[in-house]
C-alpha cells in the first residue's frame, strides 16, 4: 500500500510542482508534505463514509 502511494502521488508530484512553481526547488521540497496532506483527505473522507455505512447499518439491526 505504501509503494502505491510512492507511486501514485509522489513521483507525480515530484515531477509537476517544480513546473506550476516555475522551476522552483520547492515543487520538490512541498511534493512529500503534500502528499500527506492529500492522503489524509483521503482517509478522512473513507472514514466519514465507513461511519455512515457502519450507523445505516446499526440502525437496519436494532430490533
């Protein structure tokens, strides 16, 4: 799972915010905190969802 991450976001990461900062060091510098940022986003979002599922869930199995 984390290789996938390596893979999916930071390369890509690591290749375009140098580009959109003007050739800028800090595109690499900002790719592995972004990264985090975008995979905690994600998770908050898969937990928000699990949550609701879970409490749709309980409520269908309460007699």
């Amino acid at each position: 799972m984390v290789l996938l991450r390596q893979l999916v976001l930071v390369i890509p990461l690591v290749l375009l915010l140098p580009i959109l900062l003007n050739n800028s060091v800090l595109g690499v510098w900002l790719a592995l905190p972004l990264n985090d940022i975008i995979i905690l986003i994600i998770a908050i979002v898969l937990l928000i969802k699990e949550y609701k599922y879970l409490d749709r869930l309980s409520e269908n199995t309460e007699i």
